[in-house]
C-alpha cells in the first residue's frame, strides 16, 4: 500500500472515531443531565 492509501485509512477511521466520540457525548448529555452523586460527597 502507498503513503497516501494509509493516510486516506487512517483519515476515514479518525473521522469515524471523532463521529462515534461527538454522538456519545451528545447522548451523555441528553440522558444523564442529572448532576454527579459522588463528586459532591468526595469533595466535603
């Protein structure tokens, strides 16, 4: 394989990876909009 056929795979799967990242962000958001339980405990 050439330079550039690598470099066009390795593009297409950090760009599938930064799709799939932003999509799991975006349903962390709406689904588990509730405030942390343990963050306010262990910092007291």
């Amino acid at each position: 394989m050439s330079f550039s056929k690598i470099a066009a795979v390795l593009a297409i799967l950090a760009s599938v990876c930064f799709v799939a990242l932003l999509t799991l962000q975006a349903l962390e958001m709406r689904h588990y909009s509730a405030p942390p339980s343990l963050w306010p405990t262990a910092a007291r």
